[in-house]
C-alpha cells in the first residue's frame, strides 16, 4: 500500500482496538450491574457499548476503506491531519460523555456530559465529510 493508505490502516486499527477496550469494559460493567442487581449505570453501560463498541468500529471499517481509496492515489479534501483529528476528538468526547454521567447531578457538575456529547457529534460530522469524500472520488477518474 501507499504511504497515505498505511495512515488510514494505522487509525483503523486504532479505532478497532478501541472498540475492542470499550466492548470489554461494557460487558464487565453490564455484568457487574447483574451481579449487583443496580442498574444506575445503563448510560454508561449503552453508550460504551454504542458509541465505543459499535461506532467506533464503524469508524475503524471506514477508515480501513479510505486507506484501500488512499492507496490508488490522492483523496482530495481527505488529509491525515483531518483523519487524525477526528480520532481524537472522538476520544475525547466519548470519555468526557460517560464522565458526565457519573457526576453528581445536584452540583451541575452533569452537565459537562453535554459538552462533550456535542464533541462526540462534531467527531461524527468530521468523519461523514471525509467518507463522503472518499466516496464522491469512488469511480470517478479525476480524483487520480
């Protein structure tokens, strides 16, 4: 593959470990709820297992797309910068939403979650913009 491919593979298989480590902790945190008999956690428990297992997977699959489009020439508008960006800022949106679901609601103190909710999305905007890209060049000789 091309240099600019073996960029995307890398965040790819970032994102697919990532998942793997939510998937994890979701299943334990599911478990233990069992176990216990307390289902306060049911956000924490859905979104590591939505968003950290499930869309971060997705992520995974379409940036392992991207990088097989990378490797037959230039994406334009499809940089490394922005693909590593949107890896981070999902990363920190996500555990920035599950923190805010713990924290005490009496002091407001819940409210971060929001924020970062709002960065878990933006995540998901920056990451449809690059796919979209990437697809627009699909078939199409003037993007190589």
């Amino acid at each position: 593959g091309s240099v600019m491919g073996e960029v995307f593979r890398r965040i790819a298989r970032r994102y697919f470990r990532v998942a793997l480590f939510y998937l994890s902790l979701g299943l334990l945190l599911g478990a233990g709820m069992l176990w216990f008999g307390n289902d306060n956690f049911q956000f924490l428990h859905s979104h590591m297992l939505l968003v950290g297992t499930g869309l971060f997977a997705a992520y995974g699959a379409g940036f392992s797309w991207i990088s097989s489009k990378a490797d037959a020439g230039p994406l334009p508008g499809v940089s490394s910068a922005a693909a590593s960006a949107q890896f981070w800022i999902a990363n920190v949106g996500l555990p920035g939403m599950l923190l805010g679901s713990v924290l005490p609601v009496g002091l407001g103190l819940d409210r971060i979650g929001v924020l970062f909710g709002f960065i878990e999305a933006a995540a998901g905007v920056l990451f449809a913009v690059l796919l979209g890209r990437a697809l627009k060049c699909q078939g199409s000789m003037r993007c190589h």
